[in-house]
C-alpha cells in the first residue's frame, strides 16, 4: 500500500537520547514513521543507525525520549514488532538447525515455559518456504552460506506475525540473487500494510527499494518520502561536504 | 586392588560407592550446566567462581572455628556469588573486557583466600579444619549427606533447565532478540548462573578450587564434538561428566595414594581429546580424511580435464599423447595417472597416454557434475 496522507502513525519516537560515555551516540531524535513505508535510515558509520533500532526495541536503554508502537508505548504494544539483527549479532556455531532458529521467531507469542506446537512448526516451514529455504530445513547453521543465514533470520522474523519490521543491515554480505529475494519479500510485506525498516548502506538502491527514508547522523537530518527528500542537499548534509551520489531515477 | 577388584568393591563397600555416586551427580550436573557456560562463551567464568570461592570457605572457618562442610559450602557460595556480581560489575560499568575483568577476580580472591589459609594453619585448632583439601579437593572426604546434597540440586536444575528450556536455548543463541520477545533475560541469566555457581560450590570438596573449572568446560567441549543438537549435547556432556567422574574414584581407589580430583580431571580430558580427534562430523581425523580425499578427487578431475582440453583438438579422440607434457601441470602424479587408468577414462602405453571414449565424456561433463555435488 503506498503512503497517503490519512495513513496512521505506526512508530512514533520523541526526542529520543542515546549515549554510551559523555558524548551521544544519538541526539533528540524526533521521528513518525507512517504504517506501510518501506522505510531506510542511512548514514555514515558511527551515526547511531543500529543504535537507534535497538533503542527503540529497548535492547539499549536510551538517556531521555518514548517510543510509540501505534499509540501505545512499545512495552505493551511489543507483539506488534518484528526484529532482524545484524546477521554478525550471533554465534552461527551454535547446535542447531535453520528450523529451530525460525521457530524462536514463534517464543514470543507462546510467552513463558509453553512449547511450541504443530501449530508453530507448520508457521516456520511456511516462512522458510517464502525465503526459499525449505530445503535446508534441517540444516546445521553454521553449514548455511552467509546469504542463506540471512534469509533464515528473515523467516524468524516473518514468522512472528508482526505488523512492524526492523531490520539492521538485512542486505550486508548477501549476493545479488538473496539481495532481490529479501527485497521482494519487504516488498510484499508493505503491499500487506505492514511498516518495515531498514538499516541501509548502499545509497544507490535507495530510490529503487524504498519508498521513504531517514537521514541520521546523531542527530536527524531530514524524514520522508524518497522522492521527495533523497537528494544531494541531504546526503551533503549526512555524510560530509561535496558528498554526491549518482541518482538513477 | 585392581579395576575388577573396584567394581566389586563398589558393589560390596559402603564408602566406595558413596564417593563413586557423588562423582558421577557432580560429573552430570558439572556437564550439563557447564554446556551452557561454554555456548555463552564463559568458560572463563567458571575458573574465577571456583577461584573467588576460596576466601569464604576460610572465613566461614574463622567463624564457626570447626569443620563443617555444609557451612563452609554456605560460604563458598556467598563469596563465589560475590565475585561473579563483582565481575559482571567491572564488564559492565569500566571500559575493561571479560577476560580482564575474569582474571583479576580470579587473581584477588584466590590470593586472599590463601592469605586466609596461611593463617589458620597458625592456629591451634588448625589440623582439623582439613582446608586445604579444598585446593586439589579430597572425594575420599564424600559423606551420605553431600552426595544427597548433590542428588537434590541436581535434580533442581534439571527441572529449572526442562521447564525454561526454550527460554535458555533463545538466550544462548540470541540474547538481544530474546528481549525484544518479551522475555526477561536478566531473570534468566542469573538463574542460568546462579547453578553454574551451585554446581561449582558443590564440586569444591570432590576436585577442588584449582582444578573445579575443567570440570565444567571438559565434558562440554566434548559433547559438542558429537551432535550438532543442544539437547543431544547437553545429555552427552552430563554422560561424559558421570563417566569421567565413575572412571576417575575407580583409578584412583584402585592405585594407592592417587589423589581423585587430579584424577577425575585427566579422565575428562582424555574424553576431549578422543572427541577431538575421533568424532566423525567435527573431529580432525575425519576432517583430514575428507579433506585429502576431496583434494585427491579435484587434482584427478582437474588432471582428467586437462588431458580433455588437448584430446579435443584432435579428430581422434584416442590420439596418444606425450605424458611429459602433462609434467608442468599442478596436481598431476603419476599415482593420479595410474589411478586414471584404473577408471578406464585413459589408456596407458609406455611413455603415451591416450583419451578413451567413457573418460571424454566424463571430462566433458565435469565442470556440471562437480558444481551440481557441492550445491
């Protein structure tokens, strides 16, 4: 579904601080991210990009700000929100199989000590069949290739039924081929009305994969539409003077 | 007294099987939990809680003036719990890393709790407070009591670990992840490492504060050689721990004087480094094995594609060639050719090869075969 105006607020965050030592790591961070955008947030390095999805997924806990799931303050409105880590967050070694890894996207609903069921099995292979990945259900992880344990992370994520989507890098260290399959996958999920955000690196598929964007460096430099705001104006302001970037649009 | 004279012994005498019972629970327990120190990467953490343990045991000593095992147990807990909150403290609020953090815990309290030591043993009642069985620890010292001691926490842990299983294997894999279910993950890392510290206080009398951590990490890095499952893993690991336990009081009930934690110790060792070398999927003689096995059948493919790229210049497949000038090729032996030969895809005469009509085939469909194999 495309962005109009009448589109509600899905994550709403209020000056939003972040700081590991004295010096902050994100700074009074305003931003509304209306429900189905596929949204961007780019950045040079060290602009707080990852620091600011795991703030808002409470993983890190901020200095100052809120943060709304639709309306509601993200501890009770957490069942709404799907999350995908940086693919290097985890120990890939670690025993077990691509099948186990997308049903702990199942934990949460189930909440304390229940198992999980037929009823969630049959959800995880449905969302390893959606990330192609069926074949390698029983497949040890650490024999996945780094594309494959990307698409596994996707699955997890679909799994959880969520009506938000955040994920950190989705695209780092995957071939082309995986890189269409997830892009076709988030794109999907935004046709559904669900809101997905997305740590991004490569500013020359921004115009073509998203449909709105996010400049940050500590601090916000602009939100909104690509079409409207991803020009050289803003990347000169994110990432330095006289920073250019062939626009294909 | 020999080994078969140890198992009927174990059948017949009291002692005996007490301490044999106990070294098998804190084997079990010590593998088990310690399969969860090493997937979290805190095979360190271990060592500094044995180490820190120390110093309480010497002041519960100094308070009570007797020997009471039970007590001075009470006190290696609170100083083992001490010094993990200490080095949870120091990761947490300095710039310094875990091992750093580790080894100062380590270092300090077991230097304080020798401190300790060496000034009781200047006190008059000092011979029957037996402490320093506590360094190299003592089974021989096993009473009905620890081992029940022992029965009980083991099976505590095991319902603690059945019940909150899925919640400790998502920990374990994915802790950041695991937060943003919903689950509260602090809850669940001081539970996981309250037991780590319980299996430990209750080991310190069977193997002692120096050798308590290979305990631990010892039958779990062996397990993980031989499943790629976690459950699988963890009730390997208990069994390599009850083994080891079992195999080490009867090593050394049965020779005169050997000390049983040292000894119990080596026993686990032996079974990482069978792991190491002779588990099938992981361990480096399989890995090696393959590894030739699949350099050996590249080099012959590659020397087979070789020979296909000249035989194709010419109209007769079978022209016979020179094999010196296969000689500059990597990878071409003349065992590689022999082997060649023996597959029917060339023909050997004298200083001559020559392609056959199965081995041009072959080499012309290798490049699809081998990439189709390895998908």
């Amino acid at each position: 579904m495309p962005y109009n105006k009448e589109n509600k607020i899905a994550v709403k965050i209020d000056d939003l601080t972040v700081a590991y030592d004295y010096k902050p790591v994100l700074w009074d961070i305003d931003l509304a991210i209306p429900e189905g955008v596929l949204m961007a947030i780019v950045g040079p390095n060290g602009a707080g990009k990852s620091t600011l999805i795991k703030a808002v997924l409470d993983i890190l806990k901020p200095i100052a700000g809120s943060v709304q799931i639709y309306g509601k303050p993200y501890k009770k409105n957490r069942s709404l929100v799907a999350y995908v880590p940086q693919k290097g967050s985890v120990d890939w070694d670690f025993p077990t199989t691509a099948l186990d890894v997308v049903m702990m996207g199942t934990y949460g609903s189930l909440g304390w000590i229940k198992r999980p069921g037929q009823k969630e099995k049959k959800a995880s292979l449905e969302a390893l069949e959606k990330v192609g990945m069926l074949s390698f259900k029983n497949r040890q992880i650490s024999q996945l290739s780094g594309g494959q344990q990307q698409r596994v992370f996707l699955a997890r994520a679909l799994v959880q039924n969520a009506s938000i989507y955040f994920m950190d890098e989705p695209f780092q260290g995957v071939d082309a081929t995986t890189e269409k399959a997830i892009i076709n996958i988030l794109k999907e999920l935004r046709k559904a009305s669900k809101t997905v955000i997305v740590v991004h690196h490569d500013l020359q598929t921004v115009p073509e994969y998203f449909d709105w964007v996010t400049f940050l460096n500590v601090k916000k430099i602009a939100t909104g539409p690509v079409k409207d705001i991803f020009n050289d104006d803003n990347l000169t302001k994110t990432y330095g003077i006289n920073y250019k970037v062939a626009i294909n649009q | 007294m020999n080994l078969s004279e140890y198992f009927e012994l174990l059948i017949s005498d009291y002692t005996l099987r007490t301490i044999s019972i106990g070294t098998a629970i804190l084997g079990a327990i010590c593998g088990m939990l310690g399969s969860f120190a090493v997937l979290r990467k805190q095979s360190l953490l271990g060592d500094a809680i044995s180490h820190a343990a120390l110093p309480g045991i010497a002041i519960a000593f100094l308070i009570i003036e007797s020997k009471n095992s039970t007590i001075f147990l009470i006190g290696a807990l609170i100083s083992g719990l001490i010094g993990t909150f200490w080095i949870r403290g120091i990761i947490n609020k300095t710039h310094l890393k875990s091992d750093t953090a580790l080894g100062l815990i380590l270092s300090i309290f077991f230097g304080f709790g020798m401190l300790l030591l060496t000034y009781i043993q200047k006190l008059p009642n000092a011979n029957q407070a037996g402490l320093e069985s506590y360094l190299f620890g003592q089974a021989a010292t096993l009473i009905e009591s620890d081992v029940w001691l022992m029965a009980v926490v083991t099976g505590i842990s095991l319902i603690i670990l059945l019940l909150f299983w899925k919640e400790l294997k998502i920990l374990l894999f994915d802790p950041d992840f695991t937060k943003t279910l919903g689950f509260n993950t602090r809850f669940l890392d001081i539970l996981i490492t309250s037991f780590i510290v319980v299996a430990i206080v209750l080991g310190l009398q069977t193997v002692g504060v120096v050798l308590m951590s290979a305990m631990l990490l010892a039958p779990a890095a062996a397990a993980r050689q031989w499943t790629n499952s976690l459950s699988t893993m963890i009730f390997i690991a208990a069994l390599f721990g009850a083994s080891s336990g079992v195999i080490g009081t009867g090593i050394s009930a049965s020779s005169n004087n050997l000390p049983t934690g040292p000894v119990i110790v080596i026993i686990a060792g032996v079974f990482v480094l069978v792991s190491f070398i002779f588990s099938p999927g992981r361990g480096l003689l399989f890995r090696q094995i393959r590894f030739r096995k699949n350099r050996r059948d590249l080099q012959l493919h590659k020397t087979l594609s070789f020979m296909y790229n000249i035989a194709k210049n010419h109209e007769n497949i079978s022209h016979p060639h020179a094999i010196r000038i296969l000689n500059n090729f990597q990878g071409f032996t003349k065992k590689s050719l022999k082997e060649l030969e023996d597959h029917n895809y060339i023909k050997l005469q004298g200083n001559m090869w020559s392609m056959t009509e199965t081995g041009y085939h072959k080499a012309a469909n290798l490049y699809n075969q081998i990439t189709k194999t390895h998908e």
